[in-house]
C-alpha cells in the first residue's frame, strides 16, 4: 500500500523533509517505524507520537489509512 508520510517540528529537521510517499508492505505501525528507522538512522533518538488519518495512535495499532504524522513532544503549560 502506498502511504503519506508528514513529518513535523524536530522530526522535519531529522528527515529533512516535511512529507514523503513510501510504498509499505507491512500491517502495523510498529513494522513501518521500523522501516522509517531504516531510512532515517537518526530518527531512533527521537521522541515522537503517531497519528493515523489526523487521530493519535500507540505503537501497537493497525495501520487503517494511507496517512500517517510523526509529531513532535507536545508542550504543557
């Protein structure tokens, strides 16, 4: 399945992109972290959450929709 990748704050930086299309064969989210580790080394030190179709996901989830964000820590206040 093709999917959309966003990447945003810090985790742009990483990347040094803001969005990618990458063709995925896996099932869940944790397989396609893993495959964003492979391309992007520098990505296993950061910390960031997922969201899937603009919804926060856990590592463990499905992968349901073709649109996937890597998002910086939020801040509190």
């Amino acid at each position: 399945m093709q999917l959309r990748i966003k990447y945003f704050g810090q985790i742009a930086e990483v990347t040094q992109k803001e969005e990618d299309t990458i063709e995925f064969q896996g099932a869940s989210i944790s397989e396609l972290i893993e495959a964003l580790y492979s391309k992007y080394s520098a990505l296993k030190y950061e910390n960031f959450q997922v969201a899937q179709n603009q919804e926060l996901v856990s590592i463990e989830s499905k992968i349901t929709g073709n649109e996937i964000a890597l998002l910086p820590p939020f801040a509190g206040g």
